[in-house]
C-alpha cells in the first residue's frame, strides 16, 4: 500500500491555511500537491486535528489488515468445502 508523503501535520497545516485565504493554487504550489489533492484532503479531513488523523489512518491500516485477513479465511473456507463435498 502506498504511503503518503504529506504527514498529518502538513495536511493540517495545508487546510488551515486554505482557510485563512490563501489561494489553492498557492497552496498547491508551496507544498508540492495538486489542486485535486487539497480538495481531497478538504472534503476528507476537515475540522480535524493531528491526533484525530493519526488515529483516522491506524483505523484505516487496521481496517485493510481485517479486510485480507477475512479473505483469506473465506478462500480456505471455500477450499476446505470444495474438499469435503468431493469426498462424499
């Protein structure tokens, strides 16, 4: 999976600057993002603090591991089935 470059700090940093009316395209420029990204980042995090992003992004790698985790079950579910129905 691929991790981002912009911390939670300087996306925080990012949108509060946004809304102290500095342009986007300013903003872009400075940071080295593209407009797309600051209003994805916006719609995403806005209102929220550092600690709220840290923990958003634990729940979210916890969240992918469950999600392979669970796949991985119900592929040996299948196969463990397939096996049994086979046998009789």
């Amino acid at each position: 999976m691929r991790r981002s470059r912009s911390s939670e700090a300087g996306i925080v940093a990012s949108l509060r600057e946004g809304e102290g009316g500095v342009s986007v395209a300013q903003l872009a420029r400075k940071h080295g993002i593209s407009a797309a990204t600051y209003y994805h980042w916006k719609s995403k995090y806005a209102g929220a603090g550092v600690p709220e992003l840290k923990r958003l992004r634990e729940l979210e790698a916890e969240n992918a591991k469950l999600k392979r985790m669970y796949a991985d079950l119900a592929l040996e579910n299948i196969a463990i089935k397939d096996v049994l129905s086979r046998k009789l």
